[in-house]
C-alpha cells in the first residue's frame, strides 16, 4: 500500500494557512459576523449564574416512522440536507420561545477538506458558531434556502480556529461569556 499522508504535512499546511491572505479574509468575516450579531441572541433560558458549568447534556428524539419519511421526502423535493431541516427547525424555536430572531448554535465541522486530508490520520474537528437571524415573513423553503447559503459561507470559513473567534467575541462583546448555549 502506498503511504499515508503525514499529519505532519496537514500542521505545515496550518502554519500557511495562519500567515496567509485566505486567514486574514476569515477573520474579517467571522468580525464582521459577531458585529452583525453581537447584540441579543436568543436563548433557551436566561442565565444569571457565573459559575457555569462547561459540561453539557445530550438530548436526543427518535422520530415516528411516518416522520422520518416525510422530513426526508421534504429534503429531496427541496434538494436540502436533513442539517438545515433540523438547525432550522431548531432557530424557529428559539425565536419563539425567547422573542429573539437573532440565533448563534455550536456546529461541529467533521469534514475534511480535501483528498488529502481524507487521507490523513488525525483529529479534523471543529465546533464553529453558526449565526442565522430568522425572518419570519419567509416560507418553510425560502427559510431553510437562506440558512443553506449562510452553512455554505461558514463552511468556507471553517479553517479559522474557534479559539480566534472567541477572542473575537470577547474584544466585541465586553459582557459576552460564550457564543452558544446548543451544539446541534
């Protein structure tokens, strides 16, 4: 068999991409995204308590059959992924319960890029925050068109590393703790 990549070339191809004019281009979009949505977003429940908690809980649904098909079927006459369905879903309710169009959720990125990497051993995870602000005077498929092009912006950008853009929250947002309270 021939050899495998080296996870030592995926950290050069890192270090480039950190002194590269693609880096500088991200950081100004994820700036500009935490300045867009800097303000209020919304929340499951406020929370007052400093003191929390970075461990989190898992919730899960098992959809009826008759479901299940019928999200799928809406997929293919949509040409969407089953994601944008469920984060959709998923910033509608936040609106509703919180009063806030302006939603942030935690999204963990497990693609790899390219050949390469798909090729190479190692962790290729990145949980990034994917704002979405949800307009209420779209239909069920405009909305999750919109969301789709915005996925699709992020993961353009997907490179840039959270802990960046945290900084960036804390820079922008003086009063900001975290970005998101749900990984979807």
């Amino acid at each position: 068999m021939p050899p495998m990549p080296s996870y030592e070339e995926q950290v050069n191809r890192e270090k480039a991409y950190l002194n590269s004019d693609a880096y500088e281009r991200d950081a100004e979009y994820w700036s500009a995204q935490i300045e867009k949505f800097g303000g209020e977003r919304a929340h499951l429940k406020k929370n007052s308590n400093l003191n929390i908690s970075n461990t989190g809980d898992r919730c899960s649904f098992k959809f009826s059959e008759p479901l299940n098909h019928a999200i799928a079927a809406f997929c293919r006459s949509n040409r969407v992924a089953p994601f944008a369905v469920y984060c959709i879903a998923l910033c509608v309710h936040l609106k509703r319960v919180s009063g806030c169009a302006n939603t942030c959720i935690g999204v963990p990125i497990v693609n790899r890029r390219d050949f390469v990497d798909k090729q190479t051993g190692g962790m290729f995870v990145n949980t990034l925050p994917f704002f979405y602000t949800v307009d209420t005077d779209l239909n069920a498929g405009d909305l999750i068109r919109s969301l789709t092009e915005q996925w699709y912006d992020l993961l353009r950008r997907q490179r840039f590393p959270f802990a960046e853009i945290a900084a960036i929250n804390s820079q922008k947002n003086e009063a900001a703790d975290r970005l998101f309270d749900i990984a979807l």
